[in-house]
C-alpha cells in the first residue's frame, strides 16, 4: 500500500519507519539533533507548502534513509494507514 505526503510524493508503507507529530516531539533535545544531523546529511525532503506539522522517517529496501516534513498532521497519516484502526480492535 501506498501513503500520499503532499505534493505529489507517494511513499510505500513498508519504508515508513515512524510518522511524528513536529509540536510534540520537538521539545525533545534528542529529536531536535537527530533532524539537524539529517537536513546536514540532505536526506530530509519538504514535501509541504505551508506550515509542517509532521515528519516521517522512511528506510527504503536498499537501507538508505529519508524524513520527509509535512504539512499533514501526524494523526490523519496514521489514519491513512490504516494502522490506528488494526490496534483499536484488539
């Protein structure tokens, strides 16, 4: 299956690693380096217009990693994914 990120960018749900919330997580002193270390390593992609509200972290089959801001909150996301519906019903 497939997640669509704004702006024409379509991930596959095997690559996502995690989908955050930008307010929430942000606070966290290690968030904050981890997402300067990746803009400084290029691998992060802004795949919004306005303001961002998440960041998703992806490893692609090859192993190589990406994060992706953007402008869809991080619980429509999860929703998209289906994910949030398969743990309510356990």
């Amino acid at each position: 299956m497939y997640l669509h990120l704004g702006m024409d960018k379509v991930i596959t749900f095997d690559d996502i690693i995690g989908i955050f919330d930008l307010d929430t997580t942000t606070v966290s002193k290690n968030t904050r380096n981890y997402l300067a270390k990746a803009e400084k390593a290029g691998i992060v992609e802004n795949v919004c217009y306005d303001l961002p509200k998440s960041f998703i972290v992806c490893r692609n089959k090859e192993g190589e990693d990406k994060v992706y801001i953007a402008q869809i909150s991080s619980t429509t996301l999860q929703k998209r994914t289906g994910y949030v519906d398969s743990i309510s019903n356990l």
